[in-house]
C-alpha cells in the first residue's frame, strides 16, 4: 500500500488518479480548496478497495500545506507520493492580465508545486535514512509527479500566464530531480495536451479543439500510476508530454 497526496483531487486528472490507486488498494489523501467538491467525489469511492481521506487545503499558502502534511503524517506515519495536480487556467491577453491574477496563476501552478515540494522533501529524507543500503539502490524513498501542460512551450493565446506557470513546473521538476538522486526520490513532470476537465471547459478556446484531439483524465491517469510505480524509472527530471493521438 502506498500513501498518496493528491492535490486538486476532487475532480478531473486527480480524481481519475485517485480512483485508479484506490481500486488497487492504495492509501489516498485528496487535497484542494473546495472542501465539499472532496467530500462529494470521496462518498462515491466507499467500499472501492482503498483508503481514503479529505484533506481541505489550500496549497497555494505554505501554512496550510504544512498541515496537511501533518495530517497525512498524523494518519499514516509515512508519505510515499505526492502528485501535484492542482491547478486554474484564464485566458486574458497578456497585457489585460491583472498584477493580482498573474500572482494568483503562479501561486496555483508554480508556487504550489514548490511548497508541496518544500514540505514533503524533509519526510522523504528521513524515509531515505530509515532504508538499508540495498532498499536504497531498488526502491523509492518518495516519489513527487508535477502535472505540467503542453502550455509550457506551445499555449493557446491569451494563456501566457498559465504558460509561464507551467514552464516553471518543468525547471522545477528538473532541479528537484537533480537534488533527489542522493536520497532516492524520482521527480517527474507530465504534460498533457487539452484533457476533458471543468478548467479546460471553462476556457473560451474550448469548443474550438476537435473532440479527436482530447485527452481524458483516465489517460493521464493511467500515465501517473506507470510513473509512481517505477515506469521509465531513468527519467526523474523530465517532463513526459502526451497527446491523444501518440497513446
């Protein structure tokens, strides 16, 4: 059983995945800001294999990831996974963007995935420490996946905040990946092209992309699980970019 924080967990990408690690049995901890939407997607899971707990936070503020790691620590005692999914996407011309809506973008997309990072790196180490020299060369002491975007280097107009965002994630993934081989954490970023979820809905440039070109949140998913479980284990500090018609 492996012990899994999901953060925007209540919906699209992070709920497929937590669907998937539940029905094998894994311990799920779904994070985000709208508390009822998590409660809401958890009662539909009882009785699915697995464990499961709400955690409402609000990951773009340190304070509060901090607690909600403490909480998963409080229920497991261990953390084997962190899966940053939580994200917001609006389309505005660059120079229409608001100095408020540019912090709020990359405080949810980019800072995040750094105080998530940040605040489980400390609970990997000491699982590192706690490995006998073989565990340490064939397992993993935490593994951290960053869902990215094909916006990072091709976005629609009107989504260069996003964008940036999400190329941030990349870089990120790449130096944490870099600075996690000496205690065996794996650091992987994935990209989709357009998935059907309710962010992706809400953008104006929606209903313009052919039904034939996007992904659904179980893709996605299906390609978090393979990484979390030691698929393309050589690649820490990449970032996977997928499309509909490469799966």
């Amino acid at each position: 059983m492996k012990v899994v924080i999901i953060t925007g967990g209540g919906s699209g990408i992070g709920a497929a995945t937590a669907k998937k690690l539940l029905a094998r049995g894994d311990a799920v901890v779904l994070a985000g800001r709208n508390g009822t939407k998590l409660n809401a997607f958890a009662a539909t899971q009882h009785g699915s294999g697995g464990e499961m707990i709400s955690c409402p936070a609000d990951v773009s503020k340190p304070d509060e990831v901090e607690r909600l790691i403490g909480e998963v620590l409080q229920w497991k005692g261990r953390i084997d996974a962190v899966i940053n999914c939580a994200g917001a996407a609006a389309m505005r011309p660059t120079c229409d963007i608001t100095v408020e809506q540019w912090r709020e973008i990359l405080d949810i997309n980019l800072s995040a995935v750094f105080y998530m990072t940040r605040a489980v790196w400390s609970v990997f180490k000491k699982q590192y420490d706690a490995l006998n020299p073989q565990q340490r060369l064939d397992e993993d002491a935490g593994v951290i996946i960053n869902i990215s975007s094909e916006a990072a280097r091709d976005p629609f107009d009107g989504l260069a905040a996003y964008g940036a965002a999400k190329a941030g994630v990349n870089l990120l993934t790449k130096a944490t990946a870099r600075e996690g081989r000496e205690i065996a954490v794996r650091v992987i970023a994935i990209a989709p092209a357009a998935v059907e979820t309710p962010m992706f809905r809400s953008l104006p440039i929606a209903s313009r992309v052919p039904a034939r070109d996007i992904l659904d949140p179980d893709d996605v998913a299906d390609v978090v699980v393979s990484v979390l479980d030691g698929g393309l284990h050589c690649a820490s500090g990449e970032t996977m970019y997928i499309h509909r018609r490469c799966l």
